[in-house]
C-alpha cells in the first residue's frame, strides 16, 4: 500500500448547499409537494454522509466499499466521497518508553536494559492496512530490536576500541534507530530518535560486577603505567649514553632499569637506599 491524495472539496460550500437543500426539502414538504421534496432530502444526506472534519496533524484515509480512495491531510470541513468510511490515524509525534527488559549482553552477564522510541505516522496507507495495529506493532518490533543490540555489544569494556553499551551510548542509539527504522518501514513510520533509558546489570550479579569492574580497570590503568615506564627508562638510558654521562655494562644497566622501574611502577614513594660501596 502507498497513501495516495483524497478527492475533496470545501466542506462550508457543500454545508451551505447541503442547508439549502434541507431547507428547500422543508418547503416542498409543506406545500406536500414530495416528488420534490423527497429527492432534495436524499441530496442533502448524500452531502452531509461525506462531510469530514479533520483536526491537525491528523490524516483521514477514505474508504469505499472496501477501497482505498485516498487519504486526507488538511485540517479543516471537507466533503468527501459520500457515504465512504473515514479511518483517522494520528500524524503527531510521539514517545514510546520500552518495559524494562532483561537479555545477556555479549559475554553472556545478564542485563537490564529500556529505551525510549520518538517516532510518528508518514504513510498512513501502510499503517492502516499493511498491519493490524500500527502502535502495537511499535511496541513489539522496539522491543526485539533493543534485545537484538543489546545481545551484540557487552555491557562495558576497557579494550580500545571496543563499543560497550554504557561507555559508548551515541553509537548504540544510532543503530538501534537504524534498525528499528528498517523494521518500522513496512507501517510507514518514521524513527526520529531513539536512546537508553535505563542499563544496569541484573541485581542477581550486580555485585560481583562491579568487583570484576573495577578490577578490569586497575588492570587497564596498570597496563598504562606500565607502558609508559618502560618508554621512560628507555629515554633516560638513552640519554644517560648520548651525553656520556656514565657508561653502563649489561649488568649495571639491568639494576638501573630494575631501580627505575620500582620507583616508576609502584604505588608508594620510593626510598633511596645509599651504596657506600662496590655493585660487585
């Protein structure tokens, strides 16, 4: 199905007209003139059974004994196909907040994940008739497309690199808006945005995920330190040997670079040790 523009004409004109015939269907009742009388009264609900009053942001699609004739998106008084049916849908923007779900992320950790969908009607054909229910279609497909994002990314990750649901939130709205555009296709509704509402691990390992968190992130942080003490022993070697300032054998170099590393990599401030006599 594809909407299609309705005939229609100005609804105060064919009000006014329809009056006119009710009045004139009056007059010749009166004088019992009901050869007149009585086709004006029939003019008169054929113009009033097509009258339609249509408020913004509001379509009317039109429908006449069984076919789609066209849907109307002005707001105003129209007449329209007599004795057609009119089905409105609603044209406005709104909000759909996802129940909260819980999935398995990625690695397997249970989650509890919702999402808020902002979404509207652009084909109103497609809504009508190529699903039952336009709005619980949205529902439904919103929350299989949270499950199936939610299943491909874990929960956080400290690798560079890496998407994780909580440390990278634009990305992941922007593919679940993407997916649930494609699905929400077919009912002619538009996706304008769609973001996390609520993420959080289930309560029934809440507490030793965050132990393995925060464990994860003195890893990562300790994998830093580490690098970057390894290039500064490198530079003062270095340096120590361009200047000639002291020459090293391997030995003395090893003991430097094990001195430097202890002082650089470890938590608490070094204490100088003095060596009044010989390394050997």
């Amino acid at each position: 199905m594809k909407e299609l523009k309705a005939w229609k004409v100005n609804g105060f004109l064919g009000l006014l007209i329809a009056l006119g015939l009710v009045g004139g269907a009056v007059y010749y009742f009166i004088q019992e003139n009901f050869w007149v009388a009585i086709p004006l009264t029939v003019l008169a609900m054929i113009l009033f059974s097509g009258l339609v009053v249509i408020q913004p942001n509001q379509a009317f699609a039109i429908i006449f004994f069984g076919r789609y004739l066209g849907t109307i998106r002005e707001s105003g008084l129209f007449i329209t196909v007599p004795f057609s049916i009119h089905k409105k849908v609603s044209l406005r923007v709104r909000n759909f907040n996802s129940k909260m779900l819980k999935v398995n992320d990625v690695d397997g950790n249970p989650i509890e994940i919702a999402a808020v969908v902002v979404f509207k009607v652009v084909d109103s054909a497609k809504a009508i008739f190529d699903v039952d229910d336009y709005e619980a279609f949205v529902e439904i497909q919103s929350e299989t497309a949270l499950r199936h994002v939610a299943t491909k990314y874990a929960y956080d990750t400290f690798t560079e690199g890496g998407l994780s649901l909580r440390g990278n939130a634009e990305e992941i709205a922007q593919e679940l808006a993407q997916e649930l555009q494609v699905r929400l296709a077919v009912a002619g509704v538009e996706v304008m945005e769609a973001r996390l509402t609520h993420l959080a691990y289930s309560p029934e390992i809440a507490s030793s995920m965050l132990q393995r968190q925060q464990a994860s992130a003195i890893i990562s942080a300790r994998q830093k330190i580490v690098e970057g003490a390894v290039g500064m022993v490198k530079d003062a070697l270095e340096q120590l040997e361009s200047e000639g300032v002291v020459q090293l054998d391997e030995e003395r170099k090893a003991q430097m670079v094990s001195n430097l590393m202890i002082a650089i990599v470890s938590d608490r401030g070094a204490q100088p040790v003095l060596n009044t006599g010989s390394l050997y």
